[in-house]
C-alpha cells in the first residue's frame, strides 16, 4: 500500500480528530489513527469506545488498503516538516515508512483489523441543522454542564427537539441554560442527552456558517455529517432532570446593567472573595449597584458601584461571580436584564434583547449572605 498527500492538508485533517484520543486509553490501539484508502480517498478515524471522528481527504495512490498509525508520533513529525508532498509505503508487516524531500522515517503500524469497529445508524431519525445554529447551541450552554459523574444525566446537554424548533438545556444543579432555535425543527418531539466531549470537539470541528449538517440519532447514537467530517458519540443513558419546575414563573424586579462593566467589575471584584464559595453580593438600588466580597480567613476585601436601572425594592443577594461571570459570556448584547424577586430564590439572567428565532434564558442559584 503506498499513497502521496500534502503534510500540511494531512496535519490540518488530523488536527480535527486528534482530540478524540484520550491521553490514558485501555486499549493500546486506542492510541493509533486507522488509514482507509479507497478509490484514492483517504479516511482517518480515531476513536476512544465513546466518540468516533472521521475526516476525508484526496490523496494520490494507485492501491486499496489501510494500517493504524500510532497517533502521538505522527502529529509530532507533521508538526515539524515544512509543507511539500509526502509519500507513505506500508509493507505487509504494518511497517510504515515516511519519505519527504530531504528525509526518511519510520515508524511500526498496528493490524486494522484489530480497530474497533465503529457503530451503524440502524433506526436512526434524520433532522438537518446549519452548522452555526449547533456551535452556538453548544458555546451557550456548554458551560454550564455538571462535572458531577454521580449524576450521569447533568453531564452532558439535553436536546430537546420540537416540531416548532429545538432547545440546549445543561445544569449543574447550581445554574441552568435553556437556549431555544426556533429556524431549526424536527420531524417528532424527542429528546437526548450528548456528553460533553463530543461536544467540546464538534464545536471546534465545525466552522461557523450556514452550512447544512446531517444530524441523526437512534437509542444509543448521535451521528453528525458536515463535508467530509463525521463524528457518531454514544448518548448518555439517563433521565434528564425536569428542569421546568425550577424556573420561576414570575420575578417582579428587573435590574438592567451594561454587560461589559458588570462582567470587568464582578472579576475585579471576585479577586477578594472566599475562593471555595467565590461569593460576591449585589447590593441593589434604584440607580446603583454595588458589589462587595470579603475572604474572612486573609481579611481580603473588595468593593465596587457601577451604574443601573432598577425596578423593585432594595435588595441584597449573592452569587457565586465565577458562574455570573460565564453566564454574561453566553450574552451577546450590550446589556443584560437580572430578574429577581427575594434574596433566596433563583436569579434569571437574559440578554436585553433577542435575535429572531433565538431565546436564551439563564438561571442561577444565591447564595446565602455572609452577614
């Protein structure tokens, strides 16, 4: 088996797969790329038993055949080799030689047949989507997943699919995101839960466009197309949370304040608090806004007023500024509108205004005030 592809198309490919490969793997195969030649298409696959990613490319090659290249050697040595053709020849023993302009290496491949073999979109029920609506769906609600292995259903997001648009909800029990398209629709109300890796690759594997993807989804798979990229994830088999429940039906005060000066002083601000609980409180006024957060152990203390537009009765109340934070970066508009209604009852925080067809709610958790 031999074939000619330029290095820099080559590492450009396996870049957006790389990521897949887990740094501790059970299987030592689980380690490699699998090469695939086919009428002079090349296909890569690199899988860690959950997530399968697979890109193609064009390469020059007169024969069929594949070998697994041991992944971590590869990526170093195209890193490092200027952009030219590179001719790989794979002898019967899966030995791999690599030859470029003014240099040979070799490295020893593994059996294909030894790679796991990925899973079929048997029953699966077909929906198409562009490709920003997904990256922003994930960048908004991303964050907000649980880290928590003990509750399986928290630590991916939950697409909830609707004949009239789809929602992305993730929680850590702590904060909420609910983000709504309503340009995207599906054949039959369903539902799923994707972890977060997967994810956390696709949104780095898929430009930011208006492309097309093919998404697809059977009991236990979600299979996504865009281009020559595949990636098919395992779903997390677990009952999401009703999350419902937990939005408040109706918080009467609305605070408006502009995001950039409220983001720039709560990381100011949130230097000086306790770093276990990362608390700061909001002290809120008709026309004022003041921030305070004190780490009792080291006597630190921070303090900070800003400007805003309030409606309601004084109040205090606090948060963890670590989530408020993040939660204003899922904000694309100048301003933000808090909702409250006592100190010890969820905070919303929605963007002051809304792209048509797009509707992003977030909720967060108070804290209980260090008096």
């Amino acid at each position: 088996m031999k074939f000619i592809v330029s290095s820099s198309s080559l590492l450009k490919h396996l870049q957006q797969i790389n990521g897949v490969i887990s740094a501790n793997t059970v299987l030592p195969i689980l380690e490699d790329f699998l090469f695939e030649i086919q009428d002079k298409k090349l296909s890569i696959t690199a899988t860690d038993l959950e997530t399968v990613m697979r890109v193609q490319l064009d390469v020059e090659s007169k024969t069929n055949g594949k070998v697994c290249i041991p992944a971590k050697i590869l990526m170093d040595s195209l890193k490092n080799i200027a952009d030219q053709p590179l001719t790989f020849s794979i002898d019967k023993n899966f030995a791999v030689e690599i030859t470029s302009d003014n240099g040979k290496y070799k490295v020893m491949g593994e059996n294909p047949d030894n790679f796991p073999k990925e899973p079929v979109s048997d029953d699966a029920t077909e929906f198409t989507m562009t490709s920003s609506a997904l990256v922003t769906g994930i960048n908004k609600s991303l964050f907000a997943v649980s880290t928590d292995d003990l509750r399986p259903a928290m630590t991916g997001v939950f697409f909830e699919l609707k004949t009239d648009g789809v929602q992305f909800v993730a929680t850590d029990a702590h904060r909420l995101v609910r983000y709504k398209r309503t340009d995207t629709k599906a054949s039959k109300n369903d539902s799923f839960i994707v972890p977060k890796k997967p994810l956390t690759l696709l949104k780095g594997a898929l430009p930011n466009n208006d492309d097309e993807l093919s998404i697809s989804y059977n009991a236990s798979h979600l299979f996504v197309v865009h281009g020559n990229i595949q990636m098919t994830c395992r779903l997390i088999d677990a009952r999401f949370p009703d999350y419902k429940v937990v939005i408040p039906a109706e918080n009467p005060y609305h605070l408006t304040v502009n995001k950039d000066d409220f983001q720039s002083a709560l990381r100011r601000v949130s230097v000086f608090s306790n770093k276990s609980t990362n608390q700061v409180a909001l002290s809120i006024s008709s026309n004022e806004l003041q921030m305070a957060a004190q780490d009792v152990d080291f006597s630190f203390e921070g303090n900070e007023r800003m400007g805003c537009s309030y409606n309601g009765e004084d109040m205090q109340i606090a948060f963890n500024a670590k989530f408020l934070i993040e939660m204003l970066s899922a904000a694309d508009t100048n301003e933000v509108r808090l909702e409250l209604s006592t100190p010890s009852k969820a905070g919303l925080i929605k963007p002051s205004e809304q792209e048509d067809g797009e509707d992003l709610l977030m909720l967060v958790m108070p804290l209980m005030l260090n008096n």
